[in-house]
C-alpha cells in the first residue's frame, strides 16, 4: 500500500493504513504518525473473559497480570528495571471479549518495545512466588469491591439481567470466592488455549516505516502457531425483562444507596448504534450527564450522580442508569429515572437539543485521534468490526444524518420504562 511522505500525515484512511496478514493468520496493521517521537504498539487477540470457565471467574484476568510477571527469559524485576530505563510501559490485560499486551516507547526502541511484548505473550513463565504474590493483590481489590456500594450493585445487576454462564453476568475481575479456585495449571491452560495467532491482531502507530514494522513483526511472530480448535467467538444475545425486577443488597456500614436500572442495550454492529449512542448521550451524558443529571439530580435533589452508559461490543452489553442516592430517596428516583426514560421514548426530542449532540459528537472525534493510543484503539476498532479504513471520514456524515424522528424511534424500539432490572446496594432502604 502507499505510504505517505514523513514530512506530513493524513487521517486515517485505506491510503494511511498499511494492512498485512501472515501465514498464520495474524494481522498487522501501521499506521505513520511522524508528528510524535514515541510509538504505541498493541497486540488484541480475540478471546477473554468471556472464555472464563464456571467456579473459576477472573481466570483471564488473572492469567494476563500473570504473564507480566516473568518469561522464561526475564523475571519481573528485570523486565521492570528494563522498561523503566527507557521510559517505556508493557503490560498484558483481558477484558470481556479481547486480551491485550502492548505498551509504548520511544521510536529508537521499537525493537525492545515489539521484542518484549513477544516475550510476554509467547514464552510467559507463570513463576509461582510472583502468582502468590498477586492472588493477594487481587484478593484485596475483591474485597474492597465487596464493600463498595457501586460495584455491589453492578454485580447483583448483571446476574439479575442475564442468566448463569453468560459472559456478561459475571465480573472481568472475578470474585473473592473463585480466586484461590484458580491455579498455575488454569492459567497455563487458559494461556496455551486463547493467545494464539489466528485470532491476534497488531496495530502499531507512530514514526515508522511500514515494511520494516512488518518485517520485524514476521520475524517475531511469523513462527507463532496456533493451539488446538478454537471455541466459537460469539456472545449470545438475550431477550430483555419481562416485567420490573428489583434487586437489594445491604452494604454494612454505608450511608448512600446505589442504583443501576436497565437492560440489554446493543452490539457494536447492530444498525441502530449511532442512534441509540446518541440517544444516550442526550438522556445520560452530555453536560453535567443529560437530561437525568438535570431531572434526577439538579431539578429534584433525587441524587448526588445520575447519568446513563452502554456496552456496545461483540455482544449486548447492559445499558443502564447509575445513580447514587439516599436511603430515602432510593424509590422516588427510581421512578424519576423512569419518567425519563419514558420522556424520551414518547416525546419529540428538540431539534436544537439533537444538534447539540451532534455537535458534541463529532467534535469528540477528533480529539481522540490526536494520542498514538487514541489512534491505535480507532484502527483496531475498524478492524474488529468490519468498519472500513474511511469510517473517520464517514463518521462526521453518518452522526449528521441523525433525526429526531430516527433517534425517537430507536429510543421507543429500544428503552423501556416497565420492562428493566434494577439493582440497589447500601443501607436498607427507607420504604416511606
């Protein structure tokens, strides 16, 4: 493909970006940014916590912070040392549905950077002091989500939305009782299992050549195998509530309820993204969180925080309301986060509040671009779900296009005031 003179920089675009597939199905992707003197490079291998076996949830999570603690090469104080001394970071990381190892340094280390982050993903040692060291790391995060309010309800949430075994009704982290159930025999597995090249996909961004990248990446990587049949890639959708369900939890010790009210929201290729992405930023976030933070919170004194959020990825990630509240509170602003709800299901949304969005996002946009992060997450983005090397320059076109008539229409298709999960933890609650 072309690349462009180093004397300047497009955007982002089929011209810019620099596609290779190995033999073994790995995929590389460069993109030149000669503006910046370092370089981000991120490795996104499908797989995660979604492949979590039962009774052992947290296994990727913790399989992945393992491998950062030695190779059969270096231990982790040396990696650390190395690193440190050039000024660059490396880590290894799994969420819902992708793992990923990657860092960044500056140019002039870009054989460390991409040798390293080899190192990590294929010769990981799993050295049992270090395993030991972060079950108790990690067993002190767990509990002290267990006492947080927000991280209570969000659990109780997800297992009331979505039914046992499905990956988005257990927690990425895991939990206090499947940790010690997880061992270096798991972890191995797990690694040997779901790291494998068929599935990975490279981005590198910043002041490079495009064919050396590659030639460098075939080199570390071209001899990279993949293990025994992969388990099918797919979260499966499910059907929304039928009816209200709400769900208590008490956190000893707390003064402050939270709530997290919703449902299955959708998936990052389901054709009523744009819209539902922007529906939910005028009710959730926009401003000081949308049309929720002013009912909920400013105009009704309901909440001390009130906005909304979804998960739009390979699944049906949850959309949902969080609010924090008072005990006494905790009825009158869920019923308040419904009328919202069904506000903007049933009446015609302003034509100068939609412009605000869109103004609000297409000019996000392009502040994202301006990091070598920002811009490797795009192009991974693009990659991952088919959305072609021009979407940034489609994008702007695509949001433009929004009516209120298409976003009303997906927010009555979509939301429901009736039909929701709603999950409160903290103090009992105050039934006058």
């Amino acid at each position: 493909m072309q690349t462009l003179p180093r004397t300047s920089r497009a955007g982002l675009s089929a011209e810019t970006i620099t596609r290779r597939v190995l033999d073994n199905g790995m995929i590389v992707l460069v993109y030149p940014n000669p503006t910046t003197p370092s370089l981000v490079a991120r490795l996104a291998i499908k797989g995660g916590a979604m492949y979590d076996p039962e009774g052992k949830e947290g296994l990727a999570s913790f399989t992945t912070r393992a491998m950062r603690r030695g190779t059969e090469r270096r231990s982790f104080l040396e990696i650390n040392e190395e690193t440190e001394s050039i000024g660059a970071s490396i880590g290894v990381d799994a969420g819902k549905a992708m793992l990923d190892a990657g860092g960044r340094a500056l140019k002039e280390d870009i054989a460390y950077l991409l040798e390293t982050i080899t190192e990590l993903v294929r010769t990981p040692s799993f050295p049992e002091d270090e395993i030991g060291k972060l079950r108790a790391q990690l067993r002190t995060g767990l509990v002290e989500m267990e006492n947080d309010t927000g991280a209570v309800a969000e659990r109780a949430f997800r297992e009331a939305l979505y039914p046992d075994q499905h990956p988005y009704h257990t927690r990425t982290s895991g939990y206090i009782e499947t940790l010690d159930a997880i061992s270096r025999d798991d972890m191995q597995h797990f690694w040997a299992q779901h790291f494998r090249p068929d599935r990975a996909i490279l981005v590198v961004v910043g002041d490079v050549e495009p064919e050396d990248i590659i030639s460098r990446v075939q080199t570390l990587f071209g001899d990279w195998k993949a293990g025994n049949g992969a388990e099918k890639y797919v979260i499966e959708p499910v059907d929304p509530p039928s009816g209200a369900s709400l769900v208590t939890r008490i956190v000893p010790g707390k003064s402050q309820n939270d709530i997290v009210l919703g449902f299955p929201g959708v998936n990052r290729r389901d054709p009523d993204y744009y819209a539902f992405d922007l529906m939910n930023l005028l009710l959730g976030r926009i401003g000081l969180m949308g049309r929720l933070g002013k009912s909920v919170r400013d105009q009704q004194g309901l909440a001390y925080h009130a906005g909304s959020s979804f998960e739009a990825g390979l699944g049906s990630g949850p959309w949902a309301v969080r609010a924090g509240v008072n005990p006494m509170n905790v009825g009158r602003a869920i019923d308040s986060i419904r009328s919202e709800i069904e506000r903007i299901r049933t009446e015609p949304i302003p034509q100068e509040e939609l412009e605000g969005g869109i103004k609000y996002m297409t000019g996000v946009l392009p502040l994202r671009l301006e990091t070598s992060d920002g811009l490797s997450r795009s192009i991974l983005e693009m990659e991952l779900f088919e959305l072609g090397f021009d979407y940034i320059s489609r994008y702007p076109e695509i949001i433009r296009a929004l009516t209120p008539e298409i976003v009303g229409d997906v927010a009555r298709r979509r939301l429901s005031s009736e039909n929701y999960v709603a999950a409160v933890a903290g103090p009992p609650i105050d039934k006058d």
